[in-house]
C-alpha cells in the first residue's frame, strides 16, 4: 500500500468496505471494487448474487454500469478491487476480473478513449495494472485503441 498515492490508497480502502455490502448468500465470496472518476467522484460497486445465477452481478459491472449511469459523461481513470473469502477474511493475493467484467472494462475504455489504472488488492501484495487489455490482450471491441 506504501507505493500507491493517497487517492488510490482510499480507492482501495472503499474497495474493501464494499465487500462488507456484497449480497453472496450462494457463494459466501464477498467482493468489492471502487471507481475513481476523471472529475474526483468515487462509485462503489458490490457483487449481489441470485438464485437465478445469470441475474448475479460482480463488483465490477455493478461499479461501472452504476457510474454510467449516474455519471455518462464522466471517463473512469481507476479501478480498485477487493474480495473477502467465506470466513470473511480479505483475500491474501489479489483476485482479477472474471471475462465479463474484463469485457465490461474494455468497453469503458473504449467508450473514454482512455485506459483504466486497476488496482488488485490482497493483503500480501496489491497488483497494479494500466489498461485491461494487459489482462486481457486479445479482446475484441468495434474500436480498438
């Protein structure tokens, strides 16, 4: 955490408060992630799970369709993300996006025409990332950037 700045280490701190909102009542795999908008506004995001599992949403997507919709005009510049596991403890290594929220990324940055700094965050080490498509290099967009 010493190597992130001040912004990204609050990012990260509300990543992890989002775990304790998440609904995972079938998984019990709590996950959180915070947004950083390019005007300084913070939108979190919570995994809410079903019992009609395709109507589950991950931390991610819930993040990111909740700021394009209240904030369609603003870019996503970062991405923090936070788990805890069925114990509720915070996860040791940093998990990364599913496919989807990896795809819903990659969208952002596209609709932006800016990449988005991703921060993992596990208590043994936070990954930092630029752009999804280091996690995901050969997507597909109608626009490549």
């Amino acid at each position: 955490m010493e190597e992130l700045d001040n912004t990204e280490i609050r990012l990260v701190k509300k990543a992890i408060e989002a775990t304790e909102r998440s609904y995972a009542r079938y998984s019990n795999f709590k996950v959180g992630a915070a947004l950083l908008l390019e005007d300084g506004t913070e939108v979190i995001g919570c995994n809410q799970e079903n019992a009609a599992y395709p109507v589950t949403i991950c931390a991610e997507r819930s993040a990111l369709f909740s700021a394009g919709a209240q904030y369609p005009e603003l870019a996503v510049t970062t991405i923090a993300i936070a788990a805890r596991n069925e114990n509720g403890e915070l996860l040791a290594e940093p998990i990364t996006p599913c496919g989807s929220c990896r795809q819903a990324l990659i969208e952002t940055e596209t609709r932006y025409g800016r990449p988005i700094k991703i921060l993992l965050y596990g208590t043994c080490h936070i990954y930092v990332i630029e752009g999804i498509r280091n996690l995901m290099p050969l997507s597909f967009s109608d626009k490549q950037m």
